[in-house]
C-alpha cells in the first residue's frame, strides 16, 4: 500500500518531466524561428542581388565558333553551357547550332545561356547493292538516308536480267545524308550487235588472246613482275568486265610475270560462296614468307565459286572475308 511519501514523489517527478518537455518544445520553436528567418534573409539578399545586376541584351551566337560565342557573351557578363550535339546541315562542326535563350531576349547579366553544338553533316555508308533487284536496291539506299538518283540500263554478262550490276558511289564510300547514288540495272546478256568484255580476272593469258581474235579486238599485254599471282595469270584488265567495246578497240591485260623463288609452292584456294539475295564484297589476303598481300578484293554473287593457283614462300596463312567479317582461316606449309 502506497504511502503519502510516494504520491508526493512520484507528483514531483510528473512535474519535472513535463517541465523539461516544455523546454525542449520551447527550444524547438526557437530554432525553428531563426531558421526561418536566416533563410527568407538569404532569399532576400540574393534576390537583391540578382535584381540589382543590370539588364542586357542576348546577343545572337548562332552558326559561330564556340571560342566566337564565348567572347561575345564575355563583353556582355554572360556565360554558356553546353547543352548537346547534333548533326546540322550547313553548319560548320564546332559551331553553335541554336541558343536558349534566344538571340535578341533581355536578361541579367550571370545568365548562363545554354547552346547545342553542330557536328557538321551527317555521313552515311553507301550500301552494297550489287546483285540485289530494283526494289531491294532502292530500299537499301533510303534505309542508309541515301537517294536512288538514277536508274541506268546495260547488258551484262556477269548479273541476271533485272540485277543491279554496279553503282556509283561505290560500297562503303562515304556520303553526306540524303546525297544520290546512280544504280545500272542489267538487262542480261547483249544481242550479237553489242560486244562485252568478259571477266579475264585471275585467268590464263590464252583466254584472252582467243577471245581478243574472234572479237576482232586488240590485245594489249603488260607485265607484273610483283604480282602475287601465277605467272601467266591475268591480274588485271582495262576495260572492265561488261564494259561494252568496239571492234578494233583495245583491251588491255596486266600479266603476272612475278619469278618464281626456289622454295615457292602453290596453294589450290577453292572457296564458295553461300546462297543468298545480294552480292559479297571478297577480300583474299595471303601472309607468307614476303609479308602479306591481298589476292582478290572485289564484289561476288551469290553460290559463285573461287579457284585460284595462288603461289606462297615458307608458310603461309589464307585469310578470306566476306563484306569485311572473316568467313575462313586456313595455315599452309
């Protein structure tokens, strides 16, 4: 049972406590006062601040220099910002390409105007269209932001009636976006009034000789003595393969005329190429004894074949890519 003592206690002891407690509310209340207060002062001041710089006008930065830009904010007390790049059609890379805010608009001075810088026209790859159909050419062309600006018409001995048999720019060159590309569509093989060089690439001179007689054509012969091909084997011709020629005209031949090393052996290259619907770029390089070099670099259609007499020193190691990816590897003793 409780005595008058302990009801006394406990009573001071309530009272202590809720007396603490309205202190530290009172405290509270305090620091929260000040913390207002200092904070509307700071707002204050620095809205003086602000408010007591003086007003000046945007100058107008576009199509200039970023270095340009920055001194010409520079004489009126305002900064820039980068806010991006973009790729701009007439405005030069490193340019200022548009402002905010704009040219013209009055602000304080310690604006920071925020710009996005040119990076020039954008440059595109020309697709290889070789091999493909009229529609499947034109759509590649608009996918890489190009335009079809020509369709032109030739006899070919090399593409089917109604495949593209060349272009110009060439696959892989590279163009501005929305530039032309002029294609030549095959009307497959010429009526006997018109004559086509066939391609002689990588064949023997005799071929040619035979050819260049029926045709009544004249063959010029040149010699390559640092060819990588057998000796006798034509490396090059001018004019190209379905170039149309006249009787009488010349076509000319560059025969491998390389000497042959003691210890020099000749590799069978036998390489086919996969089914599908558009021509491969193939390149063949050879890394032997004499350092590397590129055998064929030139464009394929599809399921044709490749069989070469290619002569190497020492070991060697045949690498062949198709449209720039390693397709086959292969080290030879």
């Amino acid at each position: 049972m409780a005595t008058e003592t302990d009801n006394s206690f406990e009573e001071f002891i309530g009272k202590k406590n809720r007396s603490s407690r309205r202190k530290w509310v009172v405290a509270l209340l305090v620091l929260v006062f000040f913390a207002a207060l200092i904070f509307v002062s700071i707002d204050w001041v620095m809205g003086a601040l602000v408010h007591t710089r003086k007003e000046v006008q945007v100058p107008d930065i576009t199509k200039k220099p970023v270095t340009t830009a920055l001194n010409a904010l520079a004489t009126v007390n305002l900064a820039l910002k980068q806010a991006g790049v973009e790729f701009a059609e007439g405005v030069a890379p490193g340019s200022v390409l548009r402002q905010i805010p704009s040219a013209g608009s009055t602000v304080r001075e310690g604006r920071v105007i925020r710009v996005w810088i040119s990076q020039g026209d954008e440059m595109v790859f020309v697709p290889s269209v070789t091999g493909l159909d009229l529609r499947a050419a034109q759509l590649a062309i608009r996918q890489a932001g190009l335009q079809v600006e020509k369709v032109e018409h030739a006899y070919s001995l090399t593409m089917e009636k109604g495949q593209i048999i060349s272009q110009k720019p060439a696959a892989d060159s590279m163009l501005t976006r929305g530039d032309k590309v002029v294609i030549t569509l095959s009307d497959g093989e010429p009526p006997a009034s018109v004559i086509l060089v066939p391609d002689f690439h990588n064949k023997k001179l005799a071929e040619a000789t035979l050819w260049a007689s029926t045709q009544n054509i004249n063959l010029i012969v040149k010699e390559d003595a640092t060819s990588p091909f057998p000796y006798g084997t034509i490396a090059a011709q001018r004019p190209g393969a379905d170039s149309e020629i006249a009787p009488n005209s010349n076509l000319e031949v560059t025969v491998s005329r390389r000497p042959a090393s003691d210890d020099e052996k000749t590799y069978h290259l036998h390489y086919e190429l996969p089914q599908g619907k558009k021509a491969m770029r193939i390149r063949v390089v050879m890394e032997d004894a004499n350092g590397e070099r590129e055998v064929i670099n030139e464009s394929k259609q599809p399921g044709s074949k490749i069989d070469l007499e290619v002569p190497y020193s020492g070991k060697a190691t045949f690498r062949i890519l198709s449209d720039g990816i390693l397709v086959r590897e292969r080290e030879i003793q």
